[in-house]
C-alpha cells in the first residue's frame, strides 16, 4: 500500500529507503558506465594507437623536444638527475667503470665482420707519365661494401675407406662412421642448426622453410621431417638444459614468467586448451642462464617442484602461483612494478587528463630515474640498496600515503580503483626491490628473454605435439643462454651439434656450456691474432 504523503512534505520528496535505492543504483550505473569507456577507450588504442608504453608528461611543464634514450623501456629521463646531490667529483663519488667501445658503434661501421681485400689497377694505359716515366703507386682511394652470399645448397658424398690384405681376402678393414647428432638424418649438422635458427629466431614456420627450399633450390624436405629433426635433435641437448638449471637452482636470485602455447595433440585435452611455457633466468653475473620449460597443468605443482631445493630471492609478477612461492622456508619473493605501473598506464593516456593516473605515473617515472641513475654510474649491489634507501624509499613511501587517499576517491569496481587495488594489495613485494641491491625494480628483463617465443609463436601459431612443445623449450633455453654471453646462435648450435655426439663425461658436456665455449672461443681468437 502506498504510504499517504504529509501534508508537510514537499512534491519532490523520496523516502531514506528509496533514496538509498536510487543512490545505489546510480553508483551502479557509474561505474559500469566508467569500465565500458574504459574497455571502448583500449579497443580503439589497440586498433588504431601505438602500443609502446613510454609516458610523456603532458601536464608537468614543457615537454622536451629530445628525449632521452637511457632507459631501457618506458620513461623519459631529465639531464638534471644529481642536481640536489651534492657533488663531490664528476661522478658524485661513485667508483665508475672505465670507459669501454660503445658496441654500437663497433656494429654500425661492420668491424665485427670479416674483410676481404680487392684491389683495383690502373690501366696499363694509364700508367706512362706525359713525360716518359713509369708511374708509381703513392697510395689508394678506399671505399668500403657490404658484400652478401647468398645461401647455397649442395650434396656430400661421405666415402668411407675400405682397406683388404692382398693375401687374406676376407680381412676387410672400413674407415669409421663419422660421429653425428642423428645418425639416420640425411642432414649435416650445419642444415640442422640451419632449421633450428630459421624458425625460432627468424620466426619461419616449417611449411614456409618446405615451400621455399622446393621453389628456389630444388630441394623437397618436408614439413614433417623437418619436424623429426628438430625433436630428434633436441633430446640430444637435454644434458646441457641441465646444466643450465644446476646453475639457476644454485644462485641465490632467479626470476620467472610464464606465457600461453597451444599444443594440438596431447592427450586428454581439447586441441583449444592452452598449455604454459616458464622461463627461468638465473645464475651468476658470468654464468647466467635462461630456462624455457613446457608445462600443461597443474600449475601450482610444476612450480613448487621447481623450486623444490631453491634456497634465495625470486622476480616474478604477481600470479597466485608465484606468490605462494614466498610461504616456502628461505624464499623471498619480489614483484614486478611494471606489472603495477601497466595498470595505470593505459588509463593516463586514455583519460588526457592530470589526474590520478597521472599522478601515479609520475611517482613510477621518479623511481625508474633513479634506478637508470644506478646503471649510468656502474653501481654494485651495496651502491645501488645505499642509493634506493637514500632516494627511492621517501618517494615509495610518499606514493603510498597517496595511493591510501586516491582509494577512497574512486569507484572500487572501475579501472582506476583496480589499478589502486593491485599496488597496494601487492605492496610489500613490489617494494622489495628496496632492501636487496640486486634486484631489479621490475621483471623486464625476463618479459624480453619470453619475448623472443611470443614473436616466433605468432608465426607457427601452436605446437603440434607434446614433445614439439618440450623442444621449443629445449632449443629456446640452449639458444637464448648462448645470446646472453654474446654468442652467435647458428654458430654455437653447429658447434654444439657436431660436439654432442663425442660427449662421454660431465666435463665435456660443461665444456659446451655457454660460458665455457665463450672463453674457448676467445682464448682461439686470441691466439690467431697473436700468429
């Protein structure tokens, strides 16, 4: 029954109870409003805007016309970073490395490459003088060319000596059978090292390796024996994948990420169900080493397994399975402030406006000024915790006192109050970057390692099999650990391949890791040069 309105009450006048209703309501509606123009505003960033995550400070000032190239992912660096400090040399005290060839340098003018000499004569024409004298040479103009060989297909007819007693016929003596990774392949090690490298770091799918070979040398490998060779192969490289995992296990800071492959034919699973493959980067500054490993399920397990005896620090993102790690004796775990700071991100450039999400960014811009700081000055672990407690802590601190009042600001359910939420909810392992000098701020450099198969994997889409899938990881661990100490991939897997099949004891097999081949491999280019 509809309540009898006073004769006091005004025409306009709701109950508490219905205003409280309507209250609610519209709170509803805004912020479904508010995470439907959210999702609108990243569909037509992701359609037609850039991807890169870089942000520029619209509302701080002017903007500089150039901007600094220091820092390795996302923020613009002032010139003006030791402006307050005091200043008691030209590096601010700080023991800095001695000056080294800038790399890039070396590879912009090819000095890496080899050289081949042509020399061009003078015409005999062209070498009597006017005045009756012979020319001679006083020098040369010099012009350097990049010269490209293209690729060559060609047969080896392997003979394998066979040797007989005049007298005994029947005593028969046959040169031995060359060692080889596979010993039925009709493939030297060089093809096979050729395949490995075509489709994951030149990102070819097999079917394109298939038709290109057929059309342009008349060679015809199908798609399928290709496949063959690469899982073949790859077992044959499990003695040095682990190798690789006794140093990452055995250091005291690891960090790991994981992202999403398919495999089609595995059994008990539909062909739709996404699989993961971790990567694991570890070991010592002059050992380190990166792990790619395929797992289908049982997430949380695979990952308590793998650090079953790790005893140390771990980088990772904030995913339930790599937190729990924490709980376990003698592991901490530290977050990925990239992760945080993607969350509010997006919603800095979508808004154009110098509000909360601003304001979050230009405390993370502060703190990665600081940690670009540390890398331009060389700092060791000690230097780099003395700087974060010195400059970084107070500004950590300050962001969350600030993130405390924008809570309570904001709509719990929209982007912004998400991206509130995961900062401060994760705060102690965000911030753990503070109290171990070495540590990173965020997990980056293990997102670039994981990269590297996100690339390739928008080419060949999905694993066919199960051990496809364990062979991406076999291949991507060996070749990206090899890149990691500046090793040429194709190189150093042909060497490996031709290597494996004389491998008998422990020592052999460290002989091929990464590190140890690098120092071989220097110690013979030392020797040449000295010849």
């Amino acid at each position: 029954m509809k309540a009898k309105k006073r004769d006091s009450e005004p025409d306009d006048y709701v109950s508490k109870e219905t205003y409280l209703l309507l209250e609610e309501k519209y709170t509803q509606s805004v912020e479904s409003y508010n995470v439907l123009l959210h999702q609108l505003k990243q569909l037509q960033r992701a359609q037609f805007g850039t991807k890169s995550e870089r942000f520029t400070d619209l509302f701080d000032g002017q903007q500089a016309l150039f901007e600094s190239k220091e820092l390795d992912d996302i923020f613009d660096s002032d010139q003006d970073d030791d402006d307050d400090d005091p200043d008691p040399g030209p590096n601010g005290g700080i023991p800095v490395q001695e000056h080294t060839r800038n790399p890039k340098t070396s590879i912009a003018n090819h000095d890496h490459l080899p050289t081949r000499e042509e020399v061009v004569p003078v015409e005999e024409s062209e070498r009597q003088c006017a005045c009756g004298c012979q020319k001679k040479r006083v020098g040369f103009e010099i012009k350097w060319m990049l010269h490209y060989v293209p690729a060559v297909f060609e047969r080896i007819l392997q003979k394998r000596e066979k040797v007989s007693c005049p007298r005994c016929k029947d005593q028969i003596t046959t040169s031995a059978l060359s060692p080889h990774i596979l010993p039925k392949a009709s493939a030297s090690a060089e093809l096979l090292a050729h395949i490995v490298i075509t489709k994951l770091i030149d990102r070819q799918p097999l079917y394109h390796m298939e038709k290109y070979w057929l059309e342009r040398f008349k060679v015809n490998i199908r798609r399928q024996t290709l496949a063959r060779w690469m899982i073949e192969s790859s077992k044959k490289l499990m003695p040095l994948v682990n190798l690789l995992k006794e140093e990452i296990m055995s250091y005291h800071l690891s960090t790991i990420d994981a992202t999403k492959i398919q495999v089609l034919k595995e059994a008990g699973r539909k062909a739709t169900t996404a699989s993961s493959m971790y990567c694991i980067r570890g070991g010592p500054p002059d050992k380190r080493s990166i792990l790619l490993e395929y797992n289908a399920q049982k997430h949380k397990q695979f990952v308590d397994d793998l650090y079953a005896e790790y005893r140390g620090l771990i980088q990772s993102d904030a995913e339930v399975i790599f937190v729990k790690l924490g709980d376990k004796e003698g592991i901490t775990v530290s977050l990925c402030n990239a992760h945080a700071r993607r969350k509010f991100e997006p919603i800095a450039k979508a808004s154009k406006t110098n509000g909360t999400a601003y304001q979050a960014m230009r405390y993370f811009r502060r703190l990665y000024k600081i940690e670009a700081k540390s890398k331009r000055l060389c700092l060791t672990a000690d230097q780099r915790y003395e700087l974060r407690q010195r400059e970084s802590k107070p500004i950590v601190m300050e962001f969350h006192q600030f993130l405390l009042h924008a809570k309570e600001c904001v709509l719990p359910q929209s982007a912004l109050g998400k991206a509130i939420a995961y900062s401060l909810n994760h705060w102690e392992g965000l911030n753990r970057f503070l109290d171990h000098g070495e540590l990173e701020i965020d997990n980056n450099a293990t997102e670039r390692e994981i990269k590297v198969l996100v690339m390739a994997r928008k080419n060949f889409l999905f694993s066919y099999s199960v051990e496809g899938a364990e062979a991406l990881g076999i291949y991507f661990s060996v070749i990206q650990s090899a890149r990691a100490h500046g090793l040429e991939p194709e190189s150093y897997l042909t060497a490996v391949f031709k290597a494996i099949p004389l491998c008998k004891t422990y020592e052999d097999y460290a002989a091929l890791l990464p590190w140890n081949y690098a120092k071989t491999l220097s110690e013979a280019e030392s020797k040449i040069d000295a010849a």
